[in-house]
C-alpha cells in the first residue's frame, strides 16, 4: 500500500507555525515512507477564504521544502463532484431533506436547553418504515441531512490520543447539504479524503469532534476510514492557543526575519514529536527517524529563544558558500548588492549570528557606510590614539600587499612605535572600519575590506 497524506488547510488567515505543524508531519510521513503529499486547500468559505492567505500557504510551504505530489487542488473547483456524490447518496437513500426552518430549530434548542438535555437535531424528517413525516411547507427548500447510523459506537485507534469511541446516538444527522444545494464542510473532507485515496489523515485536534461524523460518511460510501492522528495544540509563549488573534506570525515572516528553512523543519519537528532527546538534526535525519509513535500526547509551547537558538544551531554548520546566498537576499532588500567576498565574509562571522539578518548587518559594514555611535567614537577614538589611527593608515597604504599577515605586521609596527597594546588600537579600528568595537579578530576583518576603504574610514577619527 503507497502511504498517502494530505495537508488541507483553509485559506481563511494567515498560516502561522502552528498550522505549518500540521503540514509537516504528514509530509514527513509521506517522505519517509515513500509515499505522496498532497495539498488540498479547503477554501469553500468565501467570505474568510483570500487569495494573499493561498499565497502565504504556498510560498511558506516552498520556503520550507515541504514539497507537494499532487493539487493544489481546490475545493471550490471540486462543487460538481460533490454535488454528483450528494446525488448518489440521495438515490440509495442514505440523506434525507429536512425542511425545519431556522426558527423551529432555534426553538427546539432553546426547548433541549431548558429541559437540560444536550442540543441536537430531533429527527422530526428523518424518514422511518411506518413514520409519517409532517407535511413539506410550501415553497420551503430543505437541507440535506445524513442519515447518521442508530445505535452502536463508532470507533478508531488514534494514533496521538489512542482509541477513541463515541456513542452513534451523540451524533445530529448532520446536514451535508445546504437549502442551496452546496455540500458542508464534513462531507467535502470525506469525498476528497476518498477521491485522494489518502490512508493517513494527520491534523489538529481541533477536528477530533469531526472525525466519528466523517468515519460515518466514509463507511456510508462503502469505504473505510483512513488511520487518523490528531495533534495537540501548538501553544503561544502566553500558553494560549496559538492564533492569528493573538500575534502569531504568517510563516514566511519567519523567512523574513532570516531564520533557515532547514532550522525550521527542525524546530518545528521537535514541536510535537520526538527522536530521543535530539535537539539539532538535519531534515535527511528527521526523514529517516519520522514516525506516528512517537507524536507527543500534550500540547506543545511556542519558545521563540529556543528556535533562535536551533537557527543559530543550524546557521554555525552550515557550509558559508550555501549561507552567501542566503545573506545575498538580506542584503538585496537592503539595497546591497554582494560580491565574491561574501562567503568569506559569512565564515568569519556566522558563528556570532543567530539568523541570516544579523550576518546581513555584520555583512553591509562591507557594503555601505557604518555609523559608529556617539559613544562608542566618544569612548574608543581619544586624542590619545589619534595620532597611531594616523600611523596605522600610512603603514597600510604601503603595504606591499593586503592580505592577513601583511595587515598584522603594520598593526605590530604601529603598536611599538606608539607604545600601546593591542587592544587600545584595535578598539578605534573596529569602531571606525565596523561601527563597533566587538568583531571578530582584526586582521581577518579589514582583509575582507577594499584597502582604500579601510584608509579612508581610519582618517575619520
Ligand atoms: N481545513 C481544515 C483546517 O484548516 C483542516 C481539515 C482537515 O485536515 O481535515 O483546519
């Protein structure tokens, strides 16, 4: 049997990382079990479905690598084959129109409610051998309701939260049909699920109360359910679900913010599931150890120092030539074009950055002006030094070459005849060349740097 899952998510925000959860997983499953991914986008809510919630979905989707098999495929552009197994169902009997009016459901409720008795539809044009059912209202137009089984349980093993059984008579025959024809939700889920020949569904736990409705409707159709997991809730930093409502972030301002797709998958994975206590892995590691056993049971907590940390991770191990184009992005929306220098420039500095942004504003120092703060001119570039700021540019125009040793031996020369430490040159050098005082080792740096550029930030002191 070919494994197959499906990401299904509804166009209706922006998808932010606890959405993208539920994409990984069954991509992963998918993958490692060599199996096919599909994307189903679930937009048949069109007042809160958009297109700029697709493109979110699409291109955070891209970023990350969680490549599809099979769709997009839309829902909206499914309606007739819905509308043809609605019609099929309709003919061997298994829905029933029901014409009770908006206003005599509201009452029943209010009736269930006061009599304290759960809400639920009563049955009133559920067609029985021997019943009579009330007379159609003129000119009313039903909705379709599935004629949900009587009796009995229906029952599946999750395989997050183990076996779960709900009694039949809990469930409404619930309406699939609207008075104007178009199918609901739970019923589209179920012919996609089919048609899509999908054997794994992988998804929030928000759904769990859909599932005994949908297994219902798959055996209706002669079909057996696929293996369902349904995942906890990913919470926010506050232990709220996390929601758009309550500052979630779309995914792909996570790119934005240069953190790595690969550190991602990473963070993300460990979001929920487990391999051991493995903290730092690659995504060819994480195929090969994805697995349904090992989903976690509890809700699992956003921590937005513990991914920067899994990007920093994954950032100091990363190969600079593969970093550079990365940086390359930062630094074009900045304006900045790079050069050959730049994978250089990422080795030197990558192990102090924890996203490609901040290797992007060590990277401009290369690319444009730096403008040393007040304080740091004010603390580093005294009188005192000036003169050896002085000493150090003419010695480095000399210079036979610009290379790293060449580069040392000036500053050598220019701390002996000025009677200071390394420290006490270095410092002004930094502020000026840099912007600030903490760089990596000096030599190194301004051999990155064009020579003439080096001399003319040096004679701003
Ligand atoms: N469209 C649903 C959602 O975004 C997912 C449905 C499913 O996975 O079955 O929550």
């Amino acid at each position: 049997m070919t494994i197959r899952t499906r990401f299904a998510p509804s166009p209706t925000g922006f998808i932010h990382l606890g959405n993208i959860r539920s994409a990984l997983y069954p991509w992963a499953f998918a993958r490692s079990q060599k199996g096919d991914f599909i994307l189903r986008i679930e937009d048949t809510d069109l007042e809160r479905s958009s297109q700029a919630a697709v493109d979110v979905i699409l291109e955070g989707m891209a970023w990350l690598g969680l490549d599809h098999d099979e769709g997009p495929f839309y829902q909206m552009q499914r309606m007739d084959r819905y509308k043809q197994v609605l019609a099929e169902m309709q003919a061997q009997g298994l829905v029933y129109p029901c014409y009770m009016s908006v206003e005599e459901l509201d009452a029943l409720r209010e009736r269930q409610m006061a009599a304290k008795e759960k809400p639920r539809y009563d049955g009133t044009w559920r067609p029985e051998p021997g019943k009579i059912l009330p007379p159609v209202p003129e000119g009313g137009k039903p909705v379709l309701r599935f004629k949900n089984p009587q009796g009995g349980v229906v029952a599946w093993d999750d395989k997050v939260k183990g076996r779960i059984e709900i009694r039949n008579d809990e469930l409404d025959d619930l309406v699939i049909a609207r008075p104007d024809g178009t199918p609901t939700y739970n019923f589209c889920v179920v012919v996609d699920d089919i048609d899509m020949r999908i054997t794994h569904v992988i998804r929030g736990d928000d759904h769990v109360n859909n599932t005994p409705r949908q297994i219902n409707i798959f055996r209706a159709l002669g079909k057996e359910p696929p293996v369902y997991a349904h995942l906890p809730t990913v919470l926010n930093e506050q232990g709220e679900k996390m929601s758009k409502r309550n500052g979630a972030k779309p995914v792909t301002q996570y790119r934005d913010e240069g953190y790595l797709p690969d550190a991602m998958v990473n963070y993300l994975a460990r979001l929920g599931w487990s391999h051991g206590d493995d903290e730092i892995f690659s995504r060819e590691q994480f195929l090969e150890w994805f697995d349904l056993d090992h989903l976690g049971r509890s809700a699992a907590q956003f921590d937005e120092a513990k991914l920067r940390w899994v990007n920093a991770q994954h950032l100091k191990a990363m190969a600079d030539e593969a970093l550079a184009p990365l940086v390359a992005e930062q630094l074009s929306k900045r304006g900045i074009t790079a050069d050959d220098r730049l994978p250089r420039i990422c080795a030197l500095f990558q192990d102090r950055c924890d996203t490609t942004v901040a290797l992007a504003n060590w990277a401009a120092a290369f690319y444009t002006d730096v403008n040393p703060s007040a304080e740091e001119r004010a603390q580093h570039i005294t009188e005192a030094v000036k003169p050896a700021l002085a000493a150090l540019a003419s010695a480095l125009a000399e210079l036979a070459s610009w290379d790293k040793a060449a580069i040392s031996t000036a500053l050598k020369a220019v701390l002996a005849a000025h009677g200071l430490k390394m420290p006490q040159l270095a410092m002004p050098v930094r502020v000026l060349v840099m912007g600030t005082a903490q760089t990596p080792s000096l030599d190194a740096v301004l051999e990155l740097q064009s020579r003439e550029l080096v001399i003319a930030r040096l004679q701003k002191a």
